[in-house]
C-alpha cells in the first residue's frame, strides 16, 4: 500500500519534491503556526488584571484557530506526498534551536 501512495505521489506532480520552494515554505508555515500558538496560550496563561476574563478568552480563542490551521497546513504537506518535519518545526521557526528529542535522534 505505501509504493502505491508514494507512485501517486510522483504522478500527482514532479516538483513537490522535498527541496521544492513551495513544501519548503509549507514546512515554516507549519512551524510559524506551532510558535505562534505556543504563545498564545503563554498569554492565555499570563493575563491578570480587570480583563482577564476577556483577555483569558480571547487568547484561547485565537490559540485554537492557529492550532486548526496548522493542522491545514500539515495536511496539504502530505497532500502533495511529503511528511511534516519535526525538524522543521523546532528550526525553521526562528529559535535556530531544536528541542532535546526532536533533532537527535532518540534511542529506545
């Protein structure tokens, strides 16, 4: 069933290749979708004061609207016949530092 999806893939179209600019900038939007979500529920997390209520809310709000469209963006990644990158994730979205676990490998 896998060398069915992946000929599909190659059928599909030549150029959704790995290094293609198009699944590179999907990868970082992947990955800009994950940090901005992050710090949505940091503030979510942080607010204090006369509008909590409403900042607590908001802030939730927003994080799960950008955690939905990560997942888009994920999907029309494998859509074109790539996986998502951890790598991606942690590098590509400015830190230029990947988490423990996430770019080495881990060992069982």
């Amino acid at each position: 069933m896998p060398a069915t999806r992946t000929a599909l893939a190659k059928d599909v179209s030549q150029e959704n290749r790995e290094d293609h600019p198009v699944v590179q900038h999907l990868q970082r939007q992947v990955a800009n979708a994950f940090v901005l979500y992050a710090n949505y529920k940091h503030y979510h997390w942080q607010t204090f004061g006369p509008f909590f209520r409403d900042l607590h809310l908001m802030f939730d709000e927003f994080a799960k609207d950008v955690l939905d469209t990560a997942d888009e963006f994920a999907e029309r990644v494998r859509m074109i016949g790539q996986d998502v990158q951890k790598r991606s994730i942690a590098a590509d979205a400015g830190s230029g530092q990947c988490p423990i676990g996430v770019c080495q490998p881990v060992h069982a």
